[in-house]
C-alpha cells in the first residue's frame, strides 16, 4: 500500500513464501541490506511510489536509516503475514 517503513522491511531484509496464497518466482525476495545504502533504497522505493502509489514526496533515506536500525537483529527475510501484522 506505500507504507515507506513496511517497503524498507523488504528490501533490506528480504521477503519469503507466498503473498496471498501466491508464490512468485522462487518465492524471495533477497534482502539488499548489506548491498545497498540508506539512499540506493530511499531512491528505489520513491521510483516505486511514484510510479503506483502516486506519491508526491520522495521516501526519506533517514526514514531507512530508522527502520534499518529498528530491525538490525533481524535475520530471516520476512513473510508476507509478518508484514501485515505489523501496525499501520
């Protein structure tokens, strides 16, 4: 739905198994934590908005940087019930 902190999530830690009952390709999505900085994902993910979600303000590498900190003990990717669990 464009939730910049729910996105982020996903890309730097990756997303496993079906979404809805559908598995896509090999069902993950690998995490670009450890590739891509706070901006690359920042710039990705503001492409993505204003592309579908018409966003009209880019997505803050500051606000990556937050979640990337939140969820740095992390280690599986997560799943797509994992993602809608969590508050909006």
């Amino acid at each position: 739905n464009g939730n910049v902190p729910v996105l982020a999530r996903i890309l730097l830690k990756g997303q496993s198994g079906p979404i809805d009952g559908v598995v896509y390709g090999e069902g993950l999505m690998p995490p670009l934590e450890a590739t891509h900085s706070d901006e690359q994902i920042a710039q990705v993910l503001t492409y993505v908005g204003e592309r579908w979600h018409q966003w009209s303000q880019p997505a803050p590498a500051s606000e990556i940087a937050s979640v990337r900190e939140a969820i740095s003990s992390r280690k599986n990717p997560w799943t797509h019930g994992e993602l809608k669990a969590l508050p909006k």
